[in-house]
C-alpha cells in the first residue's frame, strides 16, 4: 500500500482501544490494523500551510505559514496562556473567530498522561483532547463560561498540580493509576476563596462544579512500549522506517522512535507499509 499526502493531526475515536486514522489529504487511512507492520514516511520536501495553503520554506505552529502565524488569533500565545486574552482590549487578532472559539464554555479536567495535569479545552473537545494528549484517565471538574476564566482557573490550580506531560515518560510506559476523584475534591476544597473571587468578578454562572462524574479511562493501541524514546523529524531525517509497535496521543510508536505526527501537519509525505 501507498498514499501521498500532506499529514494532518491523526484523527481519534473513544473505543477500546482508541481508534486512530492518518489524514494525508483527502485519504482517511486507518493505523490500528497496521500494527507490528512495516513502514515507511517519505518527505517529499513540500510543506503547505494547513491554513491558507500556502508553500512554505519552514513550518510554525504545527503547520502554519509565517504570515499565518503572525496574523491568525489561533497562534497568538493566549492560546498557549489563556489567562493572558486581550480580547477586551479590542487587540484579538481575529475578534469573529475569537468569539466563536473562547467565548464558549470550556472544562478544567485533571488528566493522568505521565503523571497527574491539570488542563482546559472547549468543551465540544471532551474526550479528544485527552487522547490527543496521550491520557490514561481523566476527569472534568469545573465547567466555566470561557476561555479566560478557564485559563484563570488552571493558574490557580497549577500551583499545586502540574500542567505540564513530560512526553518522553508518556510514551514509555502506562502511568500507575491515580485516585482523580480525591484529588479533584481536595482541589475544589483548596479553592473555594480563589472560585468565590472569580464569582465575584464574572457573575454567579462563571463557573460550574461538575460533579457525579466517573473518570473516563483510556487504553492506547500498544503492542510494545520502548525502552528509549528516540524523536523522529523528518527535517533531519527524510526517510522515516519502522516497525509500528504504538500509537499514543500524536505519536507514532516504532521500533526506530517516536514521530510527532502534529508537529508535522501540513508536510507531504508518501506512506507505503510492508508486511
């Protein structure tokens, strides 16, 4: 088999295991039948924006044009830092797609991908972002009426709760599981001052506890976890071979290293698999 294309953020379904395909333009391929199979990623040296299409010389973002870059509100740093949106500030680079992307109600979860996290997404992106991340469990424990609250929120939290993965311990090995349940309630007892100001500020239905939620466990497509994680990049390395022994979060798991498929998006590449 061979496809050509240019690579998109592998796609998931919640099942047991997740099910995973590859975009390459208009082509949906699915990975999990081709585990313990050979193959083979050839860069084909194009690399077009995800955005505008554009050829670029060089990708930012995960896919983006440099002008794209400079000019989309989706890779301004309030995306990375939403505490820090300057929406009322009349300054969103995009106000339109700002309002229909952060003025939405999103979730603060605690997640378990190589230790315990604390994170935010819209809350239309529940489960996928925590399979994107390459979680073992999760739990949604607040829903808030936007982006900036949310991101206000997990700065109060990430005090005492990471919210950062340490990517390399996620791809080599299952976390030891972790009782999400005790800490999301310890976290709702340490923050009720910090809740209660927020309240204040923004209005009694900023912010809503979730309760009576069952965290929500997620098995990954692995036939074998590495004993090092060696990171592929088709910059350095055109020509990408292995044995697929995993697939978590966006990561390909084969026996010559791990390939971020999203930090590719928008590179042509010819996959072909043997075996």
């Amino acid at each position: 088999m061979k496809i050509a294309g240019h690579l998109r953020k592998m796609q998931t379904t919640y099942n047991s295991p997740v099910i995973y395909h590859l975009p390459l333009d208009n082509d949906l391929v699915e990975l999990n039948p081709l585990l313990g199979k050979q193959l083979t990623l050839k860069y084909q040296g194009d690399i077009h924006c995800i955005a505008c299409g554009r050829k670029a010389s060089k990708s930012y973002n995960q896919g983006y044009c440099y002008p794209c870059f400079k000019s989309l509100a989706r890779c301004d740093m309030c995306i990375m830092k939403p505490e820090t949106c300057h929406y009322h500030q009349g300054t969103c680079r995009e106000p339109t797609w700002g309002e229909e992307q952060c003025f939405q109600d999103h979730v603060v979860y605690l997640a378990n991908s190589s230790a315990l996290k604390v994170g935010i997404t819209r809350g239309t992106q529940i489960p996928t972002r925590w399979m994107d991340q390459g979680a073992s469990q999760a739990l949604p424990l607040f829903r808030v009426s936007n982006r900036l609250i949310s991101g206000k929120l997990e700065v109060m939290i990430k005090s005492t709760v990471s919210d950062r993965t340490d990517w390399r311990k996620m791809l080599k090995q299952n976390p030891p599981d972790i009782d999400l349940q005790q800490k999301g309630r310890e976290i709702i007892e340490q923050e009720i001052q910090p809740l209660e100001l927020i309240t204040a500020e923004y209005g009694e239905d900023a912010i809503t506890i979730i309760g009576n939620t069952e965290t929500v466990n997620i098995e990954y497509p692995i036939l074998e976890y590495p004993q090092k994680v060696t990171s592929l990049n088709f910059d350095k390395t055109p020509d990408i071979t292995g044995q697929l022994m995993g697939i978590k979060g966006q990561y390909l798991i084969l026996d010559s290293g791990v390939l971020n498929i999203r930090k590719f998006a928008g590179y042509s590449v010819e996959l072909s698999v043997d075996g």
